[in-house]
C-alpha cells in the first residue's frame, strides 16, 4: 500500500499537507503551517515519526 503526501495552500493564509491511501481517501490531516518549507517540514517529521510511532489505546476500558 502506497500512501501519498499532499501538500495545500488557502488562500495563501497557511499551509498544511493530508496523506493518502493509495485509494484517494484521506487518512489523515495536518496542523497549519506558516509557509510551505514549514508544511514540507511538517512532512519529514511524520514520515519519520510513523516510522518508529507506538500505538497508543486511549479507548475507554473494556470497550
């Protein structure tokens, strides 16, 4: 399965970058970003992250 980062602009306002899978659907969003060299920062630490990322279960007990 090939995800791919997408980078956006609003109105020149802010930056900010979704991933998706290989089907088109979005499987995660971004914070916003000041400039587009920020947002492709932003990139490199969640390529990275997810890497080596645990899983966390903050589910209520027993659900």
């Amino acid at each position: 399965m090939t995800a791919t980062f997408e980078l956006y602009n609003v109105d020149r306002t802010y930056y900010g970058f979704r991933l998706r899978a290989s089907d088109g659907s979005v499987i995660a969003v971004s914070a916003h970003y000041p400039d587009k060299e920020s947002a492709v920062q932003g990139i490199r630490a969640a390529r990275e992250c997810a890497a080596t990322g645990l899983i966390s279960d903050g589910c209520t007990p027993g659900t």
